[in-house]
C-alpha cells in the first residue's frame, strides 16, 4: 500500500492520498464544479492552515480588482506572487484537488451494500483499498477492492478470494483482522480493520535523519515477530511480502501487519503459484526472488530484517532498478550497518546479520530464540530512546501516569509491611524477656523451696 495523507480535510468530510509515484501538476480552476460539490482552492488551503481566513479574503478582493479590468487571474497565482505559499504547498492543494474528483468518481461508481466509501486509502498490487463506513455497526473499515482489469482474470481473482479467506482465519492482536468477504456486481471485496495511525514507513520518513530510534524499531519488529510466530505456527502461512509500508501502528503503538495478497498456504498449488515469484524487491529474501519452491517463515525473517535494517538507517539494504536489486540479494551481502549509522551497537548488528544470512539456514530457525535476542535489545536500548509522544502521546502519558501509580502503592504497601514486620519483631523480642524472666522467677522459686 503505497500511499500517504497529504492534506487534512476531515472536517468538510474531504480526504485525500498521494502515491508516492510522481503526478501531473498541471493547474486546475479555481473552483472545480458540475457534477461534484465546489472544490475551492482557497477553503482547502484554509482548511489546512497554509492560509488564513484574513489572506484569502485579501486575494479574493485582488482577484475580483483584476476581473474588473478585464484580467482573469487564479487564485493560486495571486497567492503565488502575495508569497503567501509556496510553490510546493499550492501544488499540494491542487492535487488535493484531483484526488478529491477521483474519489468522487470512484465513489460514484462504486456501490457496496452496508458500506459507505468516504475515501481512498490507496493502491495495491491487486485492488485499491478505501476508508468506509460499515453502516450497520457505524464503524470506520478499510475495504479492499479487487481492480476491475483482474476480475477476468483466474488466477488474480482466486488470490484475492484467498487472502480474505486466510486472513480471515487469523485473529491475533497484531495482525489486521477481516471482517466480511463477498461480491457485489463484477466487484470482488473484503472489508477489514481500519488502522488509524501510521505506517513504519510515514514513521522513518518523518523520524530526524530518517531512521528511528534503536529501541523504537526493536518494539516494532518484536510485534511483527509475534504475528508471525502465530500465523506459523498455525498453518505454516507465509506472508511473502513483509515491508515497512505493510507494517501499520495505531496511535497507541500497536503494531498491525496488513496485506496479505502475496501470502503462501497449503492452497498455492490450486492457484498454480508454485515457481511464481512474488514479493516487493527492496525486501524479498534470496530463496523467494529466485522461485523456490521451498520458500518457508524463513524468508518473513529476511523481509523483517531487510525493514529492521531500512527502519535504522533509512533506506533499504540494497539499492537500485527492480532486477538488480533481486539480484543483490541473491549474490551481496548488505553495506556494514556501522558505515551507514556510526554509533550502532555490535549486539543489533548482530541480530539483523542473522536475520539477513543468504542461506535460510543460517536465519532464525527457532523464533523464540529471535524474541529473546530482541527482548535484550529492547532492554539494552529502551533507557537510551525519547519517549515518542507524536503517535500516541495521550495513551504514553497515561500510561506513565498508570506506572507511577502503581510504583507509588507498592511503595506505599512497602512502608507498612515495614511496620508491621518492626512491630511484630518488637512483640517477639518482649514476650522472648518475659518468658527468659518468667523463667528465671520459677527457677528462683524452686531454689527458695528447696532451701
């Protein structure tokens, strides 16, 4: 899923994507209307703070001057020439623009009975997924659409049947659930959670040099190592397509391993798979990019370490056009971590090492061994990593909040076991005198008697 917000326009109930492919950015009117509601320029750059209320009245009266005199000119090229925005920030609202009439069409087109399509999240290999409303729970999902141009074709339509079937199966905190399979017309759908948060890819992008924190990535690929340890050890699924744009986490932190369409189970001889070979080159293990057969979880760990890499030093191990990149993989061992990010530790160079050998022999065969190796890095690196309070900061305060509670009353249940214990010594130590007293007035007694 190759796509990433770029204006905020929940409010007026208007959404849009990007993909990361470049677009036209050829300008559009002013205000774009017909069969669609009017799609201003200026209330969108408002909407999004790139203009004030007070500018844009200020470029609407210069525009209204100038068509007074026989000159028509946008309101972009005012804004433009006031230096109100930048280049890049009105060509941000313009293709903002676009994408708003092509969710609109597509909306127009679509029709799913119990869903209502709000937006488009983005494109995949074989559908395009939406945000939607599932109107019977008045709950937010994500709906997967295959692409019309695979409806005909066999073996694309049963893939996609088949990744909402498997997934389906699957429930596991920290894999996406599916919630409902089915057709509508010539369109083949799945509805799903919707992750409200981001990808660990917008996370590396955003992150200062971009590369997270040593501890942040380790929690990251601890919890996609619990989904795959679960789904192994389940079915002997294999996910074949583990990347950080597949990798989702909530605003609380949890981590969400969606996109299934390249998953291998015990049904790829139905699909004639076998040999195929699938998976996005950038992360793609050896055996995988060379059409093995024998392709096991094995091959999730190098895809995992190829994003625990891309996760500490901002890119992929290797580097180049499709083809050569695969074959990097199958021939190259990946650049000295320490060459791309100096102050990395030996014990993490370790560990993506070995998630990254070429044979998968030399991997992780064991994933409670993985877990326990990554565990020690999160203990190591956990007291060196910023606490992160963008994704999630209410949820981190609070749980904080709730740690230093607890540590309060244990302190507190500390103290009066303290007392308790000073006080119970203190009636031992009296009873002990008295009795030694006791003891001592007997034996005087029968002294006196005998005497």
């Amino acid at each position: 899923m190759e796509s990433a917000p770029i204006l905020d326009m929940t409010e007026s109930g208007v959404e849009s994507s990007e993909s990361k492919s470049s677009r036209d950015t050829e300008k559009l009117p002013a205000v774009v209307s017909g069969r669609f509601s009017v799609i201003d320029f200026g209330v969108l750059a408002v909407k999004n703070g790139l203009l004030t209320r007070e500018q844009l009245e200020h470029c609407r009266r210069k525009q209204t001057s100038s068509a007074n005199l026989g000159v028509n000119r946008t309101l972009e090229d005012i804004v433009l020439e006031e230096g109100l925005m930048s280049n890049d920030e009105v060509g941000k609202v313009q293709r903002a623009q676009r994408q708003f009439i092509q969710d609109r069409e597509k909306k127009a087109d679509l029709k799913f009975k119990g869903y209502e399509i709000i937006s488009t999240l983005g494109e995949g290999g074989l559908g395009t997924v939406y945000k939607a409303r599932q109107v019977s729970l008045n709950r937010m999902v994500a709906l997967k659409v295959l692409h019309k141009h695979w409806i005909s074709d066999d073996e694309f339509r049963k893939r996609f049947v088949l990744e909402a079937r498997i997934v389906g199966r699957l429930s596991h905190q920290n894999l996406v659930q599916v919630y409902d399979v089915g057709r509508e017309g010539d369109y083949y759908y799945f509805s799903m959670e919707y992750v409200d948060g981001k990808t660990a890819e917008e996370l590396i992008d955003e992150s200062p040099g971009k590369r997270l924190d040593i501890a942040e990535a380790v929690d990251i690929v601890i919890q996609v190592v619990r989904a795959i340890r679960y789904y192994k050890d389940l079915d002997n699924i294999v996910h074949r397509d583990i990347k950080p744009s597949n990798i989702m986490l909530t605003k609380s932190g949890l981590v969400k391993l969606g996109d299934f369409g390249f998953v291998k189970s015990r049904l790829d001889k139905e699909l004639g798979a076998e040999g195929m070979v699938l998976g996005t080159p950038d992360y793609i293990a050896p055996e995988q990019a060379m059409g093995k057969a024998s392709v096991d979880y094995r091959a999730d760990i190098y895809a995992l370490g190829c994003s625990f890499f891309h996760m500490l030093t901002g890119r992929p191990p290797f580097e180049g056009k499709p083809d050569e990149v695969m074959l990097k993989h199958t021939r190259e061992e990946p650049p000295n971590l320490k060459d791309l990010r100096p102050s990395i530790s030996d014990d993490v160079i370790a560990v993506v090492t070995k998630m990254l050998a070429k044979n998968p022999d030399d991997r992780y065969s064991n994933l409670n061994i993985l877990f326990t190796d990554l565990e020690r890095l999160e203990t190591t690196h956990r007291s060196k990593a910023p606490l992160r309070v963008e994704v999630g900061k209410s949820s981190a305060l609070r749980a904080l909040k709730m740690e230093r509670a607890k540590l309060n009353d244990m302190e507190a249940s500390i103290h009066r076991l303290e007392a308790q214990v000073s006080g119970f010594r203190t009636r031992q130590i009296i009873l002990l005198v008295l009795a030694i007293l006791g003891a001592l007035w007997g034996i005087g007694a029968t002294i006196a008697a005998l005497v």
